[in-house]
C-alpha cells in the first residue's frame, strides 16, 4: 500500500503550541534517522523554536556533507523541553542514555512518536506510525509541509539522504509513486546526488575494503541455499581498524548472492554480544529478529544478540530456516 500525507491534527497542534523541543533517535545510527533529525531541527528553528539534537554515537565522515552537524550534541542537555521527539525508535530500549519516556511524561514533557516500524510499541502522547513510508524522511517532508515550513537546500539534502539510505538507493518494495514525488521536490534545489551517492556507497578507506574481502570470501549457505550469511569477528574489526558505523553496507555485498530467499551478517561487537542484520526478499523476516529481541522492517530487520559469534550465528539460522520452512 502506498503511503499518502496524513499528518495528524493532533500533532500538528503540539507543535505549534509548544516552544521548545528535544530530538533523539534510536542507537545505531543510520542516515533515515539523522537526515530527519538535521532537517526536522531546521524547520522548528524556522517556526521560532528552540531545539536540541541529542545523538551521543559519531557521525561518519560519509556523512560529512550534511549541514548543521556542529549542532549535534553529544551529551543530554539538562535543560527544560516542553517536547521530546522520539525518531524512527520502535521501542523504548533503543533510545539513548538518560533518556527515560516516564521520567520525561511525569515532568509534563509531551512525547511525540513519530516512525515508520510496523513493530513500534506505541509508546507516548502523540504517535504517528506510518509503516507503508518507504523511509521516515517521507514523513518529515509531509509534516514540514504541513507546518508551513519553506523548504531550503539543507532541508532537502537531509531528506533526500533519509530516503536514499532507507531504501537501498530507491531499490525497496517501499518505494512508490508518492516516494519520488517527494523526491522531485526535493530535487529542484539542485542537489549534487552523485557526490552523495559516492560519498555514502562508494568511498570506504583501504582496510575497509579488504575487510570485506575477508567477510565475502566466508560466506556460507545453509538451509538447502535458502539463507547466506558471513561473519564478522570482532579481531578482524581491530586488527584493520575498522569501525562498526563502516560496515553497515556489507550486507548489500552478500545480498549480492543468487539464490538465496534470506541473508545475513553477523558482527561480533565487545562485551559477548552479536550484532545481526537481516534481509529477505520475500518472506517477511522482522518476526526472527523479535524472537533475539530486535525488530525491524518486513524485509529488512536486525537485533543485538548476547553470546559468542559462534552460539548467535547457529541460534538464528536456525530461527530463519524454520521461519522459511
């Protein structure tokens, strides 16, 4: 189904009334996440807000071009909001350090849920959940537009980066007639796409690359050719030097793989855990990334998994080959 502008009134009311505003988004961050929040940031202080963008991980350089980076704070400001705005989190174990929905309603913080998750728990004053947006960039642009806001270059660049990273550069089953409508407004402030697309997809320093030489180079099939996956040991990350943030496309490279219904990467991280992301090119995938805990899109979920890399990889490949039989 496509999705279609439907702002909600009661939304739209609480941002006018309200003067001052705190975003966050969920941890792990991603380019739908921080478009939306560097544009949505921009429009409020265009209405006369006071705004605080709260985002304590690093941007990657990738990101660089972005405007009002600088703006980013790293530490929760100890001042009095009377909003805060949850971003793409579908639950409330994924928001930031010292950021508490009851700690913030008991001091009569009105908390805004805005995302597009089918699995959103629903948490707050005011939601707004639309899972047929492709990204939720589409959902910024329709409540900018809404709100009255003039759509600037900055405003557009940090859109069309939450579109274009949220849907595989436009590729996904989500995006639809209404997406690049959206798109082609954007589009008329002259933006410099293929830097973008270059500076996110192409440009990736040389111990990258050879990192995921090695990761291509293991992935394995199971499940009859049903699921592919590689591993990602935490000691290859540290010996190459290689940041998590810089393999967040991997799996786009084993989705590259002909056959497979499903595929998968599994990232060993520090402290016993196992970050796992998931892909599916029909069946819906995001119920084996609930049963770990995580959540996610239909086709496109993942989930951070205690264990060892080994104990992880065999648990939810074998979640997935059930899901698939």
């Amino acid at each position: 189904m496509a999705y279609k502008p439907r702002v909600p009134q009661d939304l739209i009311d609480a941002i006018k009334k309200n003067e001052s505003f705190l975003l966050v988004a969920h941890i792990g961050l991603d380019g739908d996440h921080l478009g939306s929040m560097l544009t949505l940031a921009r429009g409020l202080r265009q209405l006369g807000k006071r705004v605080s963008c709260y985002l304590p991980e690093t941007v990657p350089d990738s990101y660089g071009f972005l405007p009002d980076l600088e703006l980013l704070e790293k530490e929760l400001s100890q001042e009095s909001f009377d909003v805060l705005v949850t971003l793409e989190c579908p639950d409330v174990q994924r928001l930031p350090e010292g950021i508490d929905i009851s700690s913030f309603q008991n001091k009569g913080v009105t908390v805004l849920n805005l995302d597009h998750h089918p699995d959103n728990e629903n948490y707050g004053d005011i939601l707004w959940i639309e899972p047929d947006a492709a990204a939720l960039g589409e959902m910024i642009f329709d409540l900018l537009a809404e709100l009255g806001v003039e759509l600037d270059k900055e405003m557009a660049l940090g859109i069309y980066t939450a579109i274009l990273t949220d849907t595989g550069s436009f590729q996904y089953s989500r995006v639809t007639t209404h997406t690049h409508l959206r798109l082609a407004e954007v589009m008329k402030f002259d933006l410099p796409t293929d830097e973008i697309s270059r500076r996110l997809f192409k440009e990736a320093r040389p111990n990258v690359v050879q990192l995921l030489g090695s990761v291509l180079s293991r992935v394995q099939l199971a499940g009859g050719g049903r699921l592919a996956y590689a591993e990602l040991p935490l000691s290859e990350l540290q010996k190459l030097d290689v940041h998590d943030s810089e393999t967040r496309f991997f799996i786009d490279d084993i989705d590259r793989v002909k056959g497979p219904e499903v595929v998968a990467i599994f990232r060993e991280m520090s402290g016993s855990k196992v970050k796992v992301s998931l892909r599916s090119r029909k069946s819906a995938i995001n119920g084996v990334a609930a049963q770990f805990g995580g959540g996610g899109h239909a086709k496109a979920a993942g989930c951070v998994v205690s264990g060892s890399l080994s104990s992880v990889r065999d648990k939810v490949v074998s979640a997935v080959i059930d899901t698939l039989n």
